[in-house]
C-alpha cells in the first residue's frame, strides 16, 4: 500500500509539472502580477551582486522591499545568461485597458508579443524562463510538503493525503502564480514545508531535533516573504500546546529551551534581512514602499471597504490571470463556491 501511494505521489507531481509547463509556455512573458518587476530584482542580483536599495526608483520598484530568497536562486540559475536585448520585449500595447476592465473592448496582454519569445531561448527570453522554472520547482515543493501535511493529519487514511495534495496541485490560480518569475511560490513552499514540520511536532512531540529544524524552515520561509513571520508565533504556540501535555514539572523550562533554540535559528536564517533594513531604511518590514505605490494605502482600510474587497479576493484565489483582470465567467466561481460550502458542511 506504501509503495503504491508513493507512485500515485510521483505521478500527481509528474502531472503537475506538465500543467505547470504548459500554463509557463503559453504564457505571454510578463503578463503575470509584477513578473516585469519579479525580473528586474533577479537581473539586479545577478548583475550587481549585491541587494536593491529599498527605492521606488529601480527596476523592481516595489518588489525590492521583499525578502531575498527566490530572487537569489533564480539569479543563480538565469544570471549568466546575457539580458542585452530586454528592451525589444517591451513593446506597450496602446490597446492595453487593464485601468478600465470591463468597461471598454480593452486588450487583455500588457505588451505586445513577437515571435522574439519562440524558441529556441535566447537573450532576455532564456532568463525568464530561466526564472520562471525556479518558481515551477518551488511549485513542486508546495505540494510535496501539502502531502506531507496530510499525512500528518490524516495518518491512518494516507489515500487522504493524496487527496491534500491534489487539492492544490491543480487549484487554477496555485498552478498559474507556480509558472510564472514570482516569490509566491518560494513563500507557499516554505511556509507549507514548515507547516509539515509542525504538524510532526505537534504530533509526535517536540525534540530539539525538531526545534532546529522548525527554526531553519521558518526562517528560510521568512526570507521569502514577510507575511510568513506569522508561522513563528504559531511555532511558539505548538511548542506551548506540546510540551504543556507532557505534564512534565519541568515543562516550562524544555518550552524556554525549544523557543530559544527556534529563534535563535529563525534569526540566524532571516534576521539579517530585517536587521538591515531597519538600520538602513528605518523600516524592518519595506512597509511604507508599499504604502507609496499608487495602489497602496497611507491609512488602515475601513471594515466596509474590507469586505466590499472579499469578492475580489476570493475570484483571485481560483483564478485571475494575466495582471489579474482575466477571470473565468461567473457561474465558475459560484460552482466553486458550492464544493467549498459542501466541504465545509463535511468538515464540520
């Protein structure tokens, strides 16, 4: 039964990396969220070799306040490959009405798109790709450690696990955002490997083995991406809840040591990054470039304005492609909706 799960495993990633493929393929270059952007902080890294400046006035403009790590593996990987040609790809489309969607017969691509993006690669197109199959293996690695997760959580129905991975193999949105130069899919990597390891903390009880382990993972997910500085108090609440059963008179002395050997690797791994920008910025988190874009907020949104935003949200969450202005038709979303109300009836 192992060895058969394992195989029906290895053909779910098999299958994901095909879709994964062909969503990267014929996917215009840079008609995804900020891929332009996601690029110049890549090409940064591996031309200069040193980190951006947190300035709305690079490349990048305000991607470069985001943690490191995917844009580091993927200069590794496309830095030596020359980008002198870049400019020929950015070539606007005048018929591009993403401001005015659904209110004019707009285009839906940013640019206009050349036979320059055919194969074979070469130049500014090879690096993207380049990019963009950095971020396809982080996909991989997302729903590797989805199984993972259900295995943790479903143990005695492994069958289950399957079905968690499959859950977000094939989730439209995951599977775009997992083909295209992104950070997202470095930061559902990590944070989903690091949820695997709490769960075996969790369940099995919290070793100094699993400290470290737990510290290394979140540290790495932090240094893809500051929303996953949420996974360290929830960390610290799993070594409480762990160690409180044990029912051990020195509990709460093995809790100090567990969340002093976690963060003190989580700091090791990520601190830097928020270290330096703070005393080089006087803003640990790159914050108020976001606040600074046109799209950005200066002042906290009302509760009102929050929610009138939810069906956004939740049509992204299936699937928005292009710059987010390409959706399915509506009866999609509501189809969606049932299976979700279902699952939620069955949850409970």
């Amino acid at each position: 039964m192992r060895c058969q799960n394992r195989a029906c495993l290895l053909a779910l990633l098999a299958l994901f990396a095909t879709l994964g493929l062909t969503y990267s393929l014929v996917t215009p270059l840079f008609e995804a969220p900020d891929e332009v952007w996601h690029c110049a902080y890549v090409r940064y890294l591996a031309e200069e070799r040193a980190l951006p400046p947190l300035s709305a006035h690079t490349p990048a403009y305000q991607q470069v306040a985001q943690p490191p790590l995917y844009y580091a593996v993927a200069a590794l990987v496309s830095g030596a490959v020359p980008d002198d040609d870049l400019q020929d790809l950015m070539w606007h489309n005048p018929g591009f009405g993403y401001q005015a969607g659904g209110t004019v017969n707009d285009n839906k691509n940013m640019l206009i798109h050349t036979g320059r993006e055919a194969s074979p690669w070469r130049g500014a197109v090879l690096a993207v790709r380049l990019a963009r199959f950095v971020s396809l293996a982080f996909g991989l690695l997302t729903v590797l450690a989805a199984w993972g997760l259900g295995q943790e959580a479903f143990p005695e129905r492994p069958y289950l696990a399957l079905g968690v991975a499959a859950v977000v193999a094939f989730t439209p949105q995951f599977l775009f955002i997992s083909s295209v130069a992104s950070n997202d899919g470095a930061a559902a990597a990590l944070a989903t490997a690091a949820l695997w390891a709490i769960a075996r903390a969790l369940h099995r009880g919290a070793t100094v083995r699993h400290s470290l382990i737990l510290g290394l993972l979140v540290g790495l997910a932090a240094l893809a991406k500051t929303s996953n500085l949420l996974l360290v108090p929830l960390t610290l609440a799993v070594f409480f809840a762990s160690l409180q059963v044990c029912k051990s008179s020195h509990w709460r002395l093995s809790f100090i040591v567990h969340c002093s050997l976690f963060m003190a690797m989580v700091l090791a791994v990520s601190g830097w990054w928020y270290v330096r920008n703070a005393v080089l910025y006087g803003d640990p988190f790159g914050f108020a470039l976001h606040a600074n874009t046109p799209w950005g907020r200066a002042t906290l949104a009302s509760l009102t304005t929050l929610l009138s935003e939810l069906p956004a949200v939740y049509r992204s969450f299936w699937g928005a492609f292009g710059w987010g202005h390409v959706e399915y038709p509506a009866w999609v979303y509501v189809a969606l909706g049932v299976l979700v109300a279902v699952s939620l009836v069955g949850w409970g």
